[in-house]
C-alpha cells in the first residue's frame, strides 16, 4: 500500500475504487437510515424539516407551487422560507418518498458527494496522492464536523458542493496564474464561471443562507492563504487573490440571479423577521466554541459523554496526529490547510474572540446568523487538507520522535494546557475516555514507527478508520428509531379527540 510521492499517479480506474470504497464506507457508517429504514428523531428532524418536506412534496405534487402554508398558526410564507428547499433541484426526483425517506435520501446522496468532491479536489487540486486524497476525503466527511449536523438536512446540501467550488477555483483561476498563464483559455475561463456559479446558485436554493455564507467565505480564505504560500513576489501574489475574489464575486453573482425565485420572496419576508436588521451581538454570540468545549469537541468521545452537536469537529486521535504531521512538513498546501483551520477555530470562538466583536460591527452578513460555532466547517476542511499532507509525509518515511523534534519544553507546555482544559471542561472527560486517547495516541506512535511503508500506511489506516466509526454511534444518525412513529397516532391528536371540551392545547 504506497501513497506515491506528489504528481507521480495520474488519475485512472484505481481512483474510481477509492470513491468506490468512501461510498461503501458511508453507508456502513449510515447504514441505520440508509439500508435499515430507520429515521432520526431529534427535535429539528422530526418537529421541522419532516413537516417542511411533507407539505412542499404533497403540493408539488399536485402541480401547485407553494406560496403559502395554511397549517401553521392562522397561516404562514412557505416558499419564502428557503428552509423548505421548494426549489432545490436535487429534491424533485425525492418528492415521491414520505418525508422522513425524502430527508434521509438527501443526507446520505449529499455526505456522499461531499466524500466524492473531497477527494477529487485533494487529487487534481494540490495534488495528493490516492491514500492521502482517500484519508482526507474521510476524514472531512466521516468527522463528527459533518456527521453532528445531520439533523440539518440543507446544511449538510450547501456544504457539500464547497470541495468542488474549491476544485473549479484552483483548476481555473489559481494554477494558471501560478504556471504564468492568466489569459490561457478564455473560452475555458468561462465555462469554469458558469460552474462556478451554478454551485453557488444551488447553494443559495438548498436553503441554508450561513452555510451558503461560511462556504464562500472558505473560498476567500483558500485565495487569501494560496496567495501567501506562493513562491512569487509581493505583487504577484497580490495578483492571485484579486483575480481569485473577483472569480468568486463573479461566481457568487451568478447564483444570485439563478436563484432569484427564491431569494426575492425570502428577503421580502426578512425583512420582516427579527433579523431584518440584524441580531444583537448577544445574540449572534450565543453557542460560540469556549474553552468548555474544545477537548471533547476536536478528540473522540470514548465514554458516551454528551456534548452539544454544535461544537462537535473530531477526527479522532490519528486524524488529529496526522493533521499535526501535515502542518509539520511547512508544504505550501500544508500552509494553506493550517490556514483554513487556524481561521475556522478562530472564528468559532466568537465571544472568546474580542476581534469577532470588530468583525460584527464592520463585515456585512456576520450580524445575521447565530452559532459561532459553524465556522469550525472551515477547520474541517483545512484539517483535510493537513491530513492528507500527514499521510503523503508519513508514506516518505516514519515519525521521527528524537528528541530535537520533542523538547522537554514543548512537552510541558502541552501537558499544562491539556491539564488546564480537563479542568475547565464542562462536561469533564472521564476515566475511560482519557485512557483511551492515551491508547489511542500510543497505538498512533507505534504504527507511525513502522519501518515498511506499506504496513505502516495500512496501520495507521484501519486505526484512522476504526476511531471515526466509534467516534460515530454518538452522531445522531445513529440515534434512530422505527420509521413508523412519524405516521403513527401522536399523543395530542389522541388527547384532544378524548377532550372534546378542551379550549386550549400546546405540543411540540
């Protein structure tokens, strides 16, 4: 099992089994929704998006377009809420499905695009070879970043199409102006803008505006850190990241126009919404990513802590490792990664970050949206890009731990920060959870050593693998009941026909 060094694979029928197997690998790990017919039951799934998706597929299909929603108190905007994903393409051909079926359909076909992007834009972006491409792909689309908002159906839809506005921005726009050929292709140039913008007008009608948001903010930090990390002068990567923003601006100009149906009723209808004019910063800060959060929000859960889904982005042990490895080896891609992930942690601080509050006053859209926490997608995908790194580092050779590399220094500077954390940590890791990242992180070590390539890439593999699938029960695809329950009888339906005098009644 050999990575290859960078460019030396071309892309062949060996890549067709690597997203081969990243599909086979999504539906084992959603295999409780995707082959058991089993449905999630959490609050949005079940008392939001099903409801959503049930009244826009029963008047679709019956040939009317839904303007308004009659159900809901004396009446309510449907279409105007772009939540409902009345004009997603990728839902039409579902509309036949009950809702729970049509959401879970939509998960798992979008997990696995994003599985499929992931990789194509590690392999024909920054060039990674099979195995990196592959554990980058998982890692982004099996870490728990991914897997904890799958409640929200149109998040997981906008997210998925980022890889590959990614790919689009590095195949048209960044690698010709690093060979010194901008003007190569005009023609190309085009068709690469109409993509580009049909992406970001699918985004725009999935119906999630802050991941729409967050994805295209991704895009401009990818420019901005490609720029950096380009081996030119001052004025030539000046030149990169203008004619990246404007690509991107340009881009974003298109879906706005494609998605126009959509967004007319949708801004008609905010501005009456308590976010016409914004949120108060109390407000936009709330579920920001605190110091409570971050040991058992980026490593595994191994003693079934709970943990708000929000600040869940894990990749296990190894991953976290191997992504530690990737930003070590100082490549450009690596710089870039480490970019993304430094910027996504950031800003997921939110009101532990005095510079979000700058932020909020002067970047238009920042006042819109709560969940601070969302940001951590971008370190999801600079992680996948440090991870992909980390494997093509340790196919060249293994860890090296001497001590030049580990100084007593930095050993105890880490364990004081890890020891300042457990305390703060609310809920704390237990005993068994705390041993087992010891286990965790020596079984990484040993495999890591491995003098024969193949065995030690296999090695870190399966145990890379083996920690996103535990890592996975905790994600509340894997809290799922039978799928009867939706249509069965619901309590308060039973307690008002028993109450005929009633006057007054409320349930979720």
């Amino acid at each position: 099992m050999s990575d290859g060094s960078r460019g030396s694979e071309g892309f062949g029928p060996r890549d067709l089994l690597a997203l081969g197997a990243l599909v086979t690998g999504i539906l084992a790990f959603y295999w409780q929704i995707a082959l058991a017919g089993r449905i999630m039951y959490g609050p949005d799934a079940f008392t939001y998006f099903y409801p959503l998706y049930g009244y826009a597929s029963e008047r679709l299909l019956a040939g009317q377009l839904p303007f308004w929603n009659p159900y809901l108190f004396l009446g309510a905007p449907f279409l105007a809420n772009p939540q409902a994903g009345v004009l997603y393409p990728l839902h039409w051909p579902l509309l036949i499905l009950s809702p729970p079926a049509l959401a879970t359909a939509t998960l798992v076909l979008h997990v696995a695009l994003l599985a499929v992007f992931t990789y194509l834009f590690l392999r024909l972006g920054p060039g990674y070879g099979r195995l990196s491409s592959l554990a980058g792909a998982a890692v982004m689309t099996l870490g728990s970043a991914v897997g904890a908002q799958a409640e929200h159906f149109n998040q997981v839809e906008v997210i998925a199409w980022v890889p590959l506005q990614l790919l689009i921005l590095e195949r048209a726009v960044l690698a010709p102006l690093s060979r010194g050929e901008p003007g190569r292709g005009r023609a190309r140039l085009t068709i690469w803008l109409a993509g580009a913008g049909a992406l970001s007008g699918l985004q725009l009608l999935a119906g999630h505006s802050q991941a729409t948001y967050i994805g295209h903010a991704a895009l401009l930090t990818y420019i901005a850190f490609r720029a950096i990390a380009a081996p030119w002068s001052r004025r030539g990567r000046a030149r990169i990241a203008l004619f990246g923003v404007a690509f991107v601006g340009a881009g974003a100009l298109i879906g706005v126009g494609l998605s126009a149906a959509q967004l007319l009723p949708t801004l008609e209808l905010a501005r009456l919404s308590v976010r016409g004019g914004g949120l108060p910063y109390r407000q936009v800060v709330s579920f920001s990513f605190g110091p409570k959060a971050w040991l058992l929000g980026l490593l595994p859960r191994l003693g079934g802590e709970e943990v708000f889904s929000e600040y869940l982005a894990g990749m296990g042990v190894s991953g976290l490792a191997l992504a530690v490895m990737g930003a070590w080896s100082r490549r450009r891609s690596a710089r870039v990664g480490l970019g993304l992930a430094a910027v996504g942690l950031a800003l997921a601080l939110g009101l532990y970050n005095p510079f979000y509050y700058v932020l909020y006053r002067l970047v238009p859209g920042i006042s819109l949206f709560r969940a601070p926490a969302r940001w951590l997608m971008l370190y999801a995908l600079g992680s996948a890009i440090l991870v992909a790194e980390g494997v093509s580092a340790l196919s060249r050779d293994r860890l090296d731990i001497s001590r030049r590399h580990w100084r007593p220094a930095m050993v105890a500077v880490g364990a004081v920060l890890l020891a300042l954390l457990w305390v703060l940590s609310d809920p704390r890791p237990r005993a068994v959870t705390a041993l087992g990242w010891v286990a965790l992180a020596g079984a990484f070590l040993a495999l890591s050593r491995v003098r024969r390539a193949d065995w030690r890439l296999a090695g870190v593999a399966l145990l890379l693998g083996g920690e996103l699938y535990w890592g996975s029960w905790g994600l509340p695809y894997n809290q799922a009941t039978a799928a009867a329950i939706y249509s069965s009888a619901r309590r308060s339906v039973q307690v008002l026909k028993r109450e005929a005098r009633l006057e007054r009644f409320l349930a979720v």
